[in-house]
C-alpha cells in the first residue's frame, strides 16, 4: 500500500502553493485521496514519483492531472453574498461617471455560476443607474471545468 510520507506531503503543499498559490497544508487526506488513483495508474510506488515525472513532464500532462485533482470546483449562484454587497455599495457607485467600459475578470468560479450571479446583480443596479458597458469573463485553474 502506497502512503504519503510527511515530505511528499509538503513538497505537494509547496509546489501548490509556489506554483498555483493554493495552499493545502490542511488537506493532507485530500491530497492523499485524490493522488493516489492517479499514482497506482500510472505504476508509480510512491507520491514522489509522481512530482518528479511532473517536473520532467514538457507536455503537462501530469500537471494538469495534479491540479484537476486537488481543485474542489465549488460553484454555485449567488456564492458569498457579502461579496456582491461590496460590489454594488462600495465600488458601482464609485466609478468614474465618464467610463466607457466596465472590465471584469471572475477568477475560480468553474462552471461560471459567480458570473451570472454578478451579470444578474449589474444590470438590476442598472435599472436604477447608469453603468457602462460590460466585458466579463469567468476562469478557472481546472481546466476541465
């Protein structure tokens, strides 16, 4: 049976964390679970295995493997409400009136939940004031979603 040592576990947290900016030093079962499937297919013996064929790895495969693996894809609409409140109370009414174009980059919403739920929140502040036009796109590390 294939464990994770205390060192493939925080070199896992390291590279995640340098590469990605996604800090798992709390989930070290997640880790775990989620790898070691990916470990035994490809006939490695241990976590380290993997990390080293990552880095040798010129297609990235292995490392879009890794990072599908360890993202959680949590979505849904109207997620974190406190957020959509600074929106329209602290930064629409402080815009600058002679703005073409409002750009918005939605980081982290997998399947783009987050981004309708704030196109829905814009143009309902829109009813009652004046907003420029919207350019939107929604992104996300897994790039299976």
């Amino acid at each position: 049976m294939i464990q994770m040592t205390d060192k493939e576990f925080e070199n896992f947290c390291r590279v995640m964390q340098e590469n990605y900016g996604i800090d798992l030093k709390k989930k070290r079962v997640l880790i775990e679970y989620r790898m070691i499937a990916e470990v035994k297919k490809r006939g490695m013996h241990s976590f380290q295995e993997f990390l080293d064929a990552m880095v040798k790895d010129e297609s990235k495969e292995l490392q879009y493997t890794m990072i599908n693996q360890l993202t959680t894809n949590y979505t849904y609409f109207c997620r974190e409400m406190a957020h959509y409140h600074y929106i329209e109370t602290d930064v629409l009414p402080n815009l600058d009136k002679d703005l073409n174009e409002l750009r918005i980059l939605v980081a982290g919403c997998s399947s783009g939940q987050e981004c309708y739920t704030l196109l829905m929140m814009l143009e309902e502040y829109r009813l009652l004031h004046v907003l420029p036009s919207i350019a939107m796109v929604g992104c996300d590390i897994n790039n299976a979603v």
